[in-house]
C-alpha cells in the first residue's frame, strides 16, 4: 500500500485533534467515511484517493477520533461524537456538491450526515456509494447477539472486548457506544437521502449480514437505490476486482451528479 506523501491536517471538534486528508480538485468531490476501527489509509481509501487524483477530482478523508491519526480514545467513541466530527470536517474542507462513500459503520455515518445536513438545509449531497453498510448495527447485529458473559462484563465494566479478525488489537462495545446508538437509528422507517444511493455488499460477509443490505434497500425510494451483491465478497471488500466495483460505483455517481 502507498504510503501518504504529506502529513495530515487537523481540526479541531470538541477539543480534539481530527486528522484528515484532502485533495482539491473538481467537484462533484468525494467524501470518504471509514468503517469501525478502520483508519483513512486502508486500501480503499486509498484506492479512491490515487482515482480522485487521476480525475482531478476533490478528496476528503478524515479518522474519527480514537482512530488512526486522530486524537481522543477508541473507547470514549460514539456514534454522535463521530457523527459531530464527520459534519465538522465535511463543512470546513469541502465545497460544492460531494458524493459520500461510506464503509461499513461509515455507511451509518453517511445516512447521518444526510439527515442532518437536510435538517439543516444543506443541500450539498449529490449521491452515497455504501459498501458492507452496516447502519444501527449497535442495535440490529450487536445487541440481539449479546452473550450473558458480555451482558455482565457491560453492567459491571461498561464494556467488553471481543477479538478481531483484521486487527490485533481487540474489537471494544462500550455501554455508551450502545446506548448512543439507539439515539441515531436510520432503519425504523423510510429513508429519504433526497439523493441516488448505491450499495455493495458481499455474500461472503460473515460479519454484515446480505439481509441487512437488503433491509437498508428496502427502506430507500426504490427509484433511487443499486444494490450489487458481490459473489465471494466479504466484509472488507478489498479484492482487485471488488476495488474495481467500488471506482465504478463512485465514477458513476460523479458522473451523474456532473
């Protein structure tokens, strides 16, 4: 993987130190908001970031805090604090009309922002590509699958751990985590993004169910929705020719909204 050839920038939200990447170039520009525990120099972020580089077009990308460069502890995060941050770097680094792509827990985030920049009158979306979107899975995958072992470690602890496939360093679901997560669910009714949606989701994902995918699809305008499901996909999405779905997706919406 290319290493990034500049440091990043910072912002501060709330007395944190956000670190985040830009490129400036074209607009309609995208948006890139990562997964739980992922950082802004995984692959895809970083296949999206030599694309938007080649186009000329502007990239944004920043880590919650708690993740890779950012300040503030993983276990003090929440779905509010990272939402709160997201919408502070979308509104101070970017312009015009931007396509959010959103990976797994960043899908929630995406479905956030556009509530919330709607709410706020901020018509600036011009599409979500979602991949492995796991919206309100706080509610809908983690809590119906607590284990009385989990159950015990959160009212005594306020957390429990659980290891990771893609990371030494262990998974932690704090009480808070969960609680704030019931305050941001996005699938008890209709969706209205007041902008085109598209989906990719892998078959293989053992840890973001297809049906879940299927669920979010569901509750979007059905004349405003791709959902590709992905043969052998799995929940990173990673693979060459997965990598080459996702440029796709997002050079299709850039083009659209153009």
């Amino acid at each position: 993987m290319p290493m990034p050839d500049k440091q990043p920038e910072f912002l501060d939200v709330a007395g944190t130190a956000i670190a985040l990447r830009r490129q400036r170039g074209a607009a309609p520009g995208v948006v890139w908001l990562g997964g739980y525990k992922s950082d802004m120099l995984g692959t895809k972020a970083e296949t999206l970031a030599a694309w938007a580089g080649r186009q000329g077009r502007a990239f944004l990308r920043h880590d919650y805090s708690g993740h890779g460069e950012s300040g503030g502890a993983f276990a003090d995060g929440t779905i509010s604090t990272w939402l709160a941050q997201s919408l502070a770097v979308f509104r101070r680094f970017s312009e015009g009309r931007q396509v959010l792509v959103g990976s797994s827990m960043g899908a929630w985030i995406a479905l956030r922002m556009a509530q919330e920049l709607r709410k706020a009158g901020e018509d600036r979306l011009a599409g979500l590509v979602l991949l492995a979107p796991a919206p309100d899975f706080t509610a809908e995958l983690v809590e119906p699958q607590l284990t009385d072992r989990q159950k015990k470690a959160l009212a005594e602890n306020g957390y429990f751990e659980e290891p990771s496939e893609y990371s030494d360093q262990p998974y932690i679901y704090t009480r808070a985590l969960i609680e704030d997560g019931r305050k941001n669910l996005v699938m008890t009714g209709p969706i209205d993004t007041h902008c085109p949606v598209n989906i990719l989701q892998g078959l293989a994902d053992p840890d973001v169910p297809p049906a879940h995918a299927l669920k979010l699809a569901s509750l979007l305008p059905a004349d405003d929705v791709t959902l590709s499901l992905i043969p052998q996909g799995d929940h990173r999405l990673s693979r060459p020719q997965d990598l080459e779905m996702l440029l796709g997706a997002v050079e299709a919406m850039v083009e659209r909204a153009a």
